[in-house]
C-alpha cells in the first residue's frame, strides 16, 4: 500500500533522500511529542523521557548487533560523520578516503586537513564504483595514516563496498575505520559483532523514522580523544552538549525494531521491484544504462542514465514520480554527480542520470506507473530536443 506520506497521485521513489515514516515511528514519535520532560531531569516526567532514550538505544543497539552504551544519538548522519572523522583524526596523521564518499565525509576531511599533500589521500574507483584493494594498501604504505573512512553504500548508485578486507589491513596499519552506513543500515542485514569497524554513522530518516536524528557508533575501546562539535553539558557521556531530541530519538527506536523483524522480508521483495524497473525501462528505452550493475548493490537502489536527456528536463516531464538526479544533499549543484564522474562516466551522462530509490512501501503498481511515466518522458524529452530523431 502507498504510504499516507505523500499523494496518492504520486509514485514516491526517493528513498534514499528520505523515507516515508513507519506507523511504529510514527506512534512512538507523537507519543513522545505529547509527553512532557528533559531526559536529563531527575523528576518523574524527566525519568519518564528517559526511559523513552533508553529504550530507543536499545533498539537501535539490537538492530545493529553492538552494546547501547557504543552508541551516541545525533542530528543525523552529517553531524556523527562530522564528530567521528573529527575524534579520530590526528594531526599528525592522514586519512584515507575514497571520491564517492557522501560530502559530509568528503567535505568534513578537506576541512580538517586542509588538503594538503600527504594529509588526504582519495583514493579513484572503477567503472562500478568500488575502490581499488591494491590503491588502498599502496595508500597505507605511505605510512602515518590514523583513519580510514569508506561508506558502506553509495547514496546514488547503492554500491556495496566489501569493508572486511579494508578493515583488515587498516587495522594492521594501525588506524581506525569509519563507515558511513547511512544508506545501508535498514536495508540489509548489518552484525557489528562481524563488521570490526571502530566507528559507524547511521540515520533515522533513511530506515523509515522522523528526520533530524541519527546515530555514531563508537566501538567499546577504541582509542579516541574526545572532541565534540558542540560544547555545554554533559550530555550523551560529553560527547554530545544539549537536550536530547525525544521525540526523535523515540521514533528512531521503533522504526530500527520494526526493520530489525521485517528486514528478511523486505528486502528480497524491494530487490525483485528495483529489477522490474531496470528491466522494463532497459528495454523500452534502447541506450540506456544501469550504473553499477555489475556491483553487488543495495536491493532498492538503481542509478539509470538515458544520454542525451538531461535529467531536470526529464524529472520536470514526470511530475507525478519522485525520483532524483543525484544526492538531495547537493540538489542544485551546478556540477555534475562526483561520483558518477569519478566512475568514468562523462559530464554529459552523468546529467542525464535519474537514481530511483524504492523502500518498505512501495508496490509493483507504483513500479509499473513509474516505468509507463519514465517511457513517456524521456520520449517526450528527446523528440523536443531533436525532433528529427525519435527513441
């Protein structure tokens, strides 16, 4: 069933910008709103708001396989990014980092680095969007690395990075490892009890809870030095000044429970509908392509590019389907995608390049409206740019 998040006239395909909210989320979310306490008050209704962010780390601790007390609530992705490059990097080290990272990585290391020589290596990706193991371990070997941050999932393509054979020669190298899951975590199985990553950012609004809250995974042990972004109490054990976001936190719990018992089935129906859509549109537009797919990616994710069509003309030409161009972080953007040209694709392609995200709610009757809409488009499109020329 469409979810009552957006119009019943729409087909809502960009979950990988945001997520409609799940009914648990949703419930525990307005439940919380209509309390009254600071979790950090000793009286009754403070106890009481506490119990809801205690219970809330418990269920994002159970999705994730790692102990409540390893996790630190957040604004979001951007903000546990920002605070775990930040607490990890040393001054006197270098990160290691690949050019289709999310910019809240990417952005965050030239900040700290100043992108100086020898202080930040980006590392290239192939034609399928993963880095390269040997460019990895030649980067180590420049010695005087002290973290190494690699997403775990492309936010435009769905890409799957294999983490354990770079955790593993990281870790031998001495630095820690950071993984932005944002994209990952809810849409497929993650174990940190297998993962041996030190740190992991997460975001509720990307696995059906209200936006404005995530996550940081700190591992028990690892060896950082605490910095915060924001000063002020004592909140979150120091790492984190300021009231905590109840609500949210409350609605990010019940949404990581829910995914944590519906996951198995979620994800194999998701996979079967993102491939409908590639293969209906592959063959009724001849040209286009998948990029990435011969990745292992995420199940609901595919980034289709139609050349010589560029994607705001089309996305205006299918008013009723919500899909992107890119990233809904750098919406706007006069450039094309990073990571689309760091995949070799030209400036051209990439703007002709719409990412469809699918999730939780969405039907094959959406699917088959949105490929009868997409048809239509790109037809409609490619005759008014060149009328001589039909698909």
């Amino acid at each position: 069933m469409a979810s009552d998040a957006y119009s019943v006239q729409s087909v809502y395909l960009d979950y990988n910008a945001t997520t409609p909210m799940r009914p648990a989320a949703l419930k525990a979310t307005y439940e919380a709103l209509t309390a009254v306490g600071n979790a950090s008050s000793i009286h009754h209704p403070g106890r009481d708001a506490a119990t809801r962010v205690d219970k809330a780390r418990r269920q994002v601790a159970e999705l994730l396989n790692c102990s409540p007390g390893e996790l630190i609530f957040t604004s979001g992705a951007t903000e546990a990014n920002n605070l775990a490059l930040q607490a990890a990097y040393a001054q006197s080290g270098c990160i290691i980092t690949s050019a289709v990272e999310h910019p809240a990585v990417l952005e965050t290391a030239r900040a700290l680095t100043g992108d100086a020589p020898g202080r930040l290596a980006i590392l290239p990706v192939g034609s399928e969007g993963q880095i390269g193991l040997n460019a990895f371990r030649s980067a180590l070997q420049q010695g005087g690395v002290a973290l190494v941050s690699i997403m775990l999932a492309n936010n435009e393509t769905g890409v799957i990075v294999d983490l354990v054979p770079v955790i593993e020669a990281a870790h031998l190298a001495g630095a820690l490892v950071h993984t932005d899951a944002t994209q990952y975590v809810g849409r497929l199985p993650l174990d940190l009890g297998d993962l041996d990553v030190d740190l992991l950012s997460l975001s509720a609004h990307k696995f059906g809870g209200p936006q404005g809250v995530g996550a940081l995974f700190i591992r028990r042990n690892t060896p950082l030095t605490q910095r915060p972004l924001v000063f002020g109490g004592g909140h979150e054990r120091g790492w984190r000044a300021g009231t905590l976001n109840v609500p949210g936190i409350a609605g990010m719990g019940a949404a990581a429970e829910a995914v944590h018992r519906q996951l198995d089935d979620e994800a194999p129906r998701i996979t079967k509908l993102r491939d409908l859509l590639e293969g209906e549109l592959l063959a009724q537009l001849p040209g286009s392509h998948v990029n990435g797919a011969a990745a292992p990616r995420l199940p609901g994710v595919t980034s289709i590019s139609f050349p010589g069509v560029p994607a705001d003309a089309l996305l205006a030409a299918m008013p009723d389907v919500a899909a992107s161009d890119g990233s809904a972080c750098s919406a706007g953007a006069p450039s094309p995608s990073h990571v689309l040209v760091a995949m070799g694709l030209s400036r051209e392609d990439a703007d002709s390049t719409i990412r469809f995200s699918l999730g939780y709610a969405t039907t094959e009757q959406e699917i088959r409206r949105a490929v009868e809409a997409t048809v239509g488009a790109v037809t409609s499109v490619h005759t008014a740019m060149y009328p001589t020329d039909s698909p």
